[in-house]
C-alpha cells in the first residue's frame, strides 16, 4: 500500500511540475540536521504541498463534521 501511495504522489507532483514548467523540486523536509541539504531557497521558492494535497484529494468523497 505504501509503494502504491508513494508512486502516486511521485506521479501527482510529475504532473503539477510538468504544468508550471519547474525545472528543481525538493522535500522541504530536508533539514541540514538530517545530514541533507537544501540546494536553494528565497522568498520566490514556490510550495507546492497544497497543490498536491488537493490534487490527491481530487477524487476523494466530501467528509462532513458534526459538531
């Protein structure tokens, strides 16, 4: 399940890259502690998490609260 969940994800931000025309995608999660660097960053640096949460989320069924 995790392999399947992972290689759509992969696929999800292929696709939102291939449409914005970016050339460098990176985890945020990686932190120098985590011995991984960050190679660039600036107030210009474009987070797509929403975009891809959203996407994945497409075809997902509404959910309702009750409070």
């Amino acid at each position: 399940m995790e392999a399947t969940l992972v290689d759509e994800i992969k696929k999800t931000v292929d696709g939102i890259v291939q449409a914005q025309g970016l050339d460098l995608v990176f985890d945020k999660s990686f932190l120098p502690k985590a011995n991984k660097a960050i190679l660039y960053t600036s107030a210009n640096v474009k987070d797509l998490t929403a975009d891809v949460i959203a996407a994945l989320n497409a075809g997902a069924p509404a959910t309702t609260s009750t409070n």
